[in-house]
C-alpha cells in the first residue's frame, strides 16, 4: 500500500464548535515550561553542557565540562523568574499548566509545592530536557516510563498531559502507547484539539506553539522587548476573538520559560497581555487538562471506515460502484498514495476522478455506457443500482406521468443514437423541469462537446454518491 502518513486536511473548511464554557470566544491556555535542572549538564551524566534557550547568543555545547554562564542563566529561571511568574499568574486569577521536567522537578521541591498550591496541572515535560530525535525507540520507550514514574514519586500524581518539545518521530505515538495521558501536545498542526488513532488506542491531540512563544526571544527572528511579545500576542488573541464571535470559537496556546520571560523587561509584556484580556468577559483561561476533559466529553472520539486504512478488496468494494459498474477505478485508486486527505468525499472523489480522467477514450466511454437511461426501460424493470434507484427518485424520474415517460422514451433514443452513449446528468442538481430542458439542449451538441459534459456530469454523480458515505 502506497500511503501518506501526514494529516493535512484536518477539520477542513468546517472545524466543529468547540462550544466552549460559558460561551467563550476564545480558550487562552498559558504554558509555563519548567527546565530548569533538567538541562544538559555533565552533573546529570550528559556529555556536555545546555546551549538551548538562552540569552546566550550563539552559545554551542561544550563536551565534557561545565558552561558556568549557562548555568546560571538556567539557575535564575528558578530562582527568580518562577516566584515572578507565579506572583503575576496568581494575582490574575489564572491557572497554568506547567511542562515539569521530571528531573527538573525532582530537583525543585519547594516551586513543586507552590505550583501545587496554586491548583496549576502538572503535565510531563519528558525525562530530562534533551534532544530525542536520535534516541532509539526503546531507550525512548523507557525514558517516558521512568518520567511517568519519577513525576509520579514527585509530585504525588502522575502526570495526565505530555509534552516532550525536542521529539522524535515515535514520540507522540509511543506516548499514547503507554496509555495513561489524557492528552499529548507534541504537536504544533491546529488551533483546535483533535484526536488521533494508535492501534486501539484513541489520543487526544491538544497542539501546542512555538511562535506565540516567549523562546522567540531567544531565536531568530524573535522578540527583542516586552512589547513586541505583548504586541504578538494581542494581535493572535483579536483575531481569534473575532472568529470566535463569528460563530468559530478557537483555542490560543502561549508557551513561556522561567529564564525568559521571568526577566523583567520581558515580563512586562506577558504582564500588559493578562492586563488586557482581563478587559473581556467572555474569554476563557483553563489549563490544558481542563480542555482536555472539555473536548473529550463535548467531542468524543468516533471510529469509522478510513479509505486509506482499507485493504484492497474492502476498498474496492465500498468504492467500486462510485462510477456506474466500473470496479476498475476504484482498484486503480487504491495504488495511489493515499492518506488522511482521502478520508473525506472530497480526497476520495479526486483519487477516483484521476483515475478515469488518466483512463483511454474507449475506458471513459465504457463508464457512460454504464449508465442507465434516465427513466428508461431498467427503471421500470427495477433493475438500477440502488445509488441509481435513489438518484433518479430524487429528482421524481420514479413518478412520471405516461406523457413524460413517452417523451424521455423518445429523447433517450435520439439522443444515444447520435452520440452512442446514454444522457448522463447529476440529477440531484436538477428538478424533473430542468432535467427534460437540459436533455433537449444537450441533445444538440456535437458528440467531441457532449462526451466532455457527459464525463463531467458522471464525476458530479459520483462526488455526490461519496458525500452519502463520508465526511
């Protein structure tokens, strides 16, 4: 099977209301990183020291010893920015859900306890705070055991949120394999949560972010003051806010650092941006395991039949009678590469549409022949498909007066005289008026104009024939 394994239809043009408490227009969820300790550092048995995330500029790992300015750089995000950001968050009324490091944590106990205190979720930030994107699985496998179980020892509970940042490729699906998070948000690909789907087991996705993020200040291009954080973050907030009065209602993932935005003149516009949301009634500020409880009770999971999930027989026969009596498409479909864009009528209808648009004359010319006479003598006979059968009843061609049966009669026989092939239309764009008008225009082409429409008129069937059975 040919398949692509990246999702990039999402919801589409039509995400669902995330009917957030209270009617809010907008979910703003703060993030507050806590690394500090987690770091690389040869104290933790690294091979060198941390050169992630600092004021640091251009600042590269030094093998074997210890970088003292890094070090300390971190050390402030404990020792200052944390009380900082506490004091600001908790005068606001505000909770945060902390990316705790479980070695990080294991060296902080008393921000542990504030953090607690304040009622802020604790949510696994991994192992240490280290590059995973070369790990092997296994190694990888057993790190999130040992994070799940030193947290645990930590804080007093394990974590139900996950957030690894330096990931790899088996993150995300080896985090939902351990089976116990409530959500995983190691990933940056929408402003809505989601769900995704490891063997049996149904993750919910809650995205995180890296720009509406205070790490901007330490990467390029980034922030150089508070205000143009705070300038950021309010032009995100507004146009969120504005979706979500039209009836969209969005979620606004901020992501801050102890040893970033703890700094004070950095502080001052994360301190402008909770002074002006304050100013809205109908915001909403939860932590992430609150949106997680919120969507999974107000937008559970449900399986269905995936096209590109599908075996080759199963496929063709759910889809092999999308084009009148040609199986062939379908099978020709199933080689291509699909993917979760294909999921949906309209993915599906273009893999199917490629096929019979790439397929010989005489092929094409086949599939219109497959098509029954409109109202003609397999009508009466109840011999059509039942996707035919609907089609036409649809558009009353099942309850023609003796008159109007004479006359398709007539007009079926002229017109496959001429052009060798059936009148082909969507009758589901069409009364049984327009039907008879669109059959005397149409009769009138010639046979090179009338293939051309009769083609386009067999993919208008067949996107609607989808539409009954997908998304």
């Amino acid at each position: 099977m040919n398949r692509y394994p990246r999702n990039m239809i999402g919801y589409g043009a039509t995400p669902p209301d995330a009917a957030w408490p209270g009617g809010a227009k907008v979910a703003v969820q703060f993030v507050l990183n806590y690394e500090e300790g987690g770091e690389n550092n040869i104290l933790h048995g690294d091979a060198g020291s941390e050169a992630f995330l600092s004021d640091i500029a251009g600042a590269a790992p030094w093998p074997g010893q210890r970088h003292w300015n890094m070090e300390s750089i971190y050390d402030y995000g404990a020792r200052a920015g944390f009380w900082r950001l506490h004091r600001m968050f908790t005068a606001a009324g505000i909770p945060v859900t902390i990316y705790g490091v479980a070695t990080a944590l294991a060296r902080s106990p008393e921000q542990v306890a504030a953090m607690k205190s304040a009622g802020w979720e604790i949510a696994s930030h991994g192992l240490k705070w280290v590059e995973h994107k070369d790990m092997p699985e296994p190694d990888e496998r057993a790190a999130i055991a040992e994070a799940v179980r030193l947290h645990t020892e930590v804080v007093g509970e394990r974590p139900r949120g996950w957030y690894t940042g330096r990931c790899s490729e088996n993150t995300v699906r080896l985090v939902a394999e351990e089976g116990g998070f409530d959500y995983v948000s190691d990933t940056y690909d929408d402003d809505l949560p989601h769900w995704m789907e490891f063997g049996d087991r149904d993750q919910l996705i809650i995205p995180y972010t890296l720009e509406a993020n205070d790490m901007r200040f330490a990467t390029a291009p980034g922030y150089i003051t508070g205000e143009q954080f705070y300038q950021y973050l309010k032009d995100a907030f507004d146009l969120l806010y504005t979706e979500g009065e039209a009836g969209a209602p969005k979620m606004m993932s901020i992501g801050l650092h102890c040893r970033l935005i703890g700094r004070p003149g950095k502080a001052a516009g994360l301190k402008r941006f909770l002074d002006y949301i304050s100013g809205f009634s109908d915001v909403w500020c939860p932590r992430r395991i609150d949106i997680a409880e919120h969507w999974a009770a107000t937008h559970p999971h449900q399986r269905r039949d995936r096209p590109s999930k599908m075996a080759r027989d199963e496929f063709v026969a759910a889809y092999g009678g999308i084009f009148e009596h040609s199986p062939w498409i379908a099978e020709r479909a199933f080689d291509l590469e699909l993917g979760p864009a294909h999921d949906r009528a309209a993915g599906l209808h273009n893999a199917l549409c490629r096929m019979f648009r790439s397929a010989s004359e005489d092929e094409r010319l086949g599939v219109l022949r497959a098509h029954p006479d409109l109202a003609g003598k397999l009508a009466a006979a109840k011999r059509l498909t039942a996707e035919s059968t609907s089609e036409q009843a649809s558009a009353g061609l099942d309850a023609l007066t003796d008159a109007e049966r004479a006359r398709f009669s007539e007009l079926n026989a002229a017109y496959v005289e001429k052009h060798g092939f059936p009148f082909i239309i969507a009758v589901r764009d069409h009364d049984k008026a327009s039907i008879l008008q669109a059959f005397v225009r149409r009769i009138e082409n010639d046979r090179a104009t009338e293939f051309d429409e009769a083609c386009r008129q067999v993919e208008r069937i067949a996107v609607f024939r989808l539409m009954d059975l997908l998304p």
